[in-house]
C-alpha cells in the first residue's frame, strides 16, 4: 500500500471540516524512512478548538477502529486509530498554538524537545491540505538559528556523574547502571549532534538514528556505525570508544563554534572515580 497515497486521501475527508485550517503529513513517511512497520502521522491545524464530533467524524468516515482517544492535555488533542490495516496517529493543533511553539524555537532558542519535534515536522513535513498556511510556517523554520545550535550544545555538553563512574561500574559488573550511563552520553553525544548540524531533533528520543546520522555532514568519521557498535561490542570496548567518539565531538564543537569554552568539560568528561588500594 503506497502511504503517501493514503495519507492524501485521509487529508480530504479532515479538510471538508471548516474549522481545519491545514493538514500536513509527518513522520516517517514525510522523510521516505517508512518500512513495514511505519505508521502515518497525520498533523491537523484548527482554527478554533475542535470537538469530540470534529475529531470522531473522519474517523466513522474511514470505518477506522479506536486505539486512543485523548482529550486536550499540552495543548494538542490526539488519538489514534486502524483503516484499512494502517496505523494512524493524528496530532491535533490550534494553528495559532503551532506558530507560538515555532517562535519559541527558532526566535527564543527553545531547546525543548518536545517543541523542536514540531519545528521539525513542519520543516519536513508534506502539505496535505492548507497550502498557505504551512508555506509560512515552513518559512520561520527554514533558517536553523546559530544561537539554537550553540543552545542544543550546551544542553548536552555535560555527560553527567554515572559516566565519571564507568570504570567502577565495569568492574563490579553493575550492568543496568552501566548501560543507563552508556545511553545517556550517547542521547547527549545525538543532543550535540543536532545542534552542530543545525537540525531540528524530530523525535525525543532520537528514534531512526541511522537515517539522521547519515544526513549529518558534520559528525566523527563513521559515526553510524561506531554508535550501533557501543550495544554490540565487549562493554569495555564500547566504553574506550564512547571516550574517543566524545573526544570527537568536542573537536567539532571547537571547530564550528570556538567561542564556547570547552576545558573545563573536557577534562570532566575524562576524569575516572579513583579506586581505593586495599591493602591486606
């Protein structure tokens, strides 16, 4: 089943609703990511509340099976059903909700993933319906801000006590901390990665690593790989190559931004717990 095609057509039942400003395809399928297992995102822009009705509506129209119903909770209504043997996620908006959200990114250098999925969404994202609409919040999303980029960087740049402790960790075999503290350097390892290439994060937790990494023109030599070795490989291995890759990283920073001063992070990120000398 071609999605893109679906995806059109669900739009034109969602748009004969007046209160429907505008309908944008996101997701997966708006990057040509998709697989089997790919979901449609579906992004409705209201101008005014939508209700039950309004939602429920294309729904009984599409014969699609209820999943989730939610109500209005951070300023989205969503829900998500089965038609024709597809998944659908649909995010609902007010419009005017969605154009605060962008400015929050791209003129305050928000780094709140959850409002730089958004941006990235409707950087990406496919017009369905509302043409006008999305071309000119496309326009306030086109240019990544340097500030955001120098902002996503400093978010990440700390790599947290538990890394400090990667050694004792190691030893004593305390796995589950150990791996905790592996992902959240590599999370952070993405966090920068971002802001270096000037990419608005569209998942918050960095879902399709492997098709972001390869977009990214700054980045260490075969990052894709090294990253997907750090869950594959002797832990002690995967933990000498986390220290390399963030020395890496650190690199680039310096290079791409020379004004951030990174000593003091540097030397955080190599310090090692000392161990205590037992003696008999």
């Amino acid at each position: 089943m071609d999605l893109n095609i679906l995806a059109s057509d669900i739009a034109k039942i969602y748009e004969r609703n007046p209160k429907v400003e505008a309908v944008l395809l996101g997701g997966s399928v708006s990057r040509n990511w998709n697989d089997n297992y790919s979901d449609i995102e579906i992004f409705v822009f209201w101008k005014e509340s939508p209700t039950d009705i309004d939602r429920v509506t294309p729904i009984v129209k599409l014969k699609g099976d209820i999943i989730d119903f939610h109500p209005y909770e951070d300023e989205e209504w969503s829900e998500t059903y089965i038609t024709q043997g597809v998944k659908l996620e649909i995010s609902n908006f007010l419009t005017v909700t969605m154009n605060k959200v962008i400015d929050d990114v791209t003129l305050s250098f928000d780094t709140n993933l959850d409002k730089q999925c958004i941006a990235a969404t409707v950087h990406h994202g496919v017009s369905l319906s509302g043409d006008l609409v999305i071309k000119r919040m496309k326009e306030k999303v086109n240019k990544y801000p340097n500030e955001l980029s120098v902002a996503m960087i400093k978010q990440n740049i700390q790599l947290g006590n538990r890394w400090n402790n990667r050694e004792a960790l190691l030893n004593r075999k305390d796995w589950l901390m150990l791996y905790k503290g592996m992902v959240d350097v590599q999370t952070n390892i993405m966090g920068m990665l971002f802001g270096l290439n000037r990419q608005y994060v569209h998942h918050p937790a960095f879902k399709w690593q492997k098709q972001t990494l390869e977009s990214m023109m700054i980045a260490p030599e075969n990052i894709g790989k090294r990253l997907e070795s750090i869950f594959l490989d002797d832990p002690a291995i995967s933990i000498k190559e986390l220290e390399i890759m963030i020395q890496d990283v650190y690199e680039l920073i310096q290079m791409e931004h020379p004004q951030i001063d990174l000593s003091v992070v540097i030397g955080k990120s190599l310090f090692l717990r000392p161990s205590n000398e037992l003696g008999e």
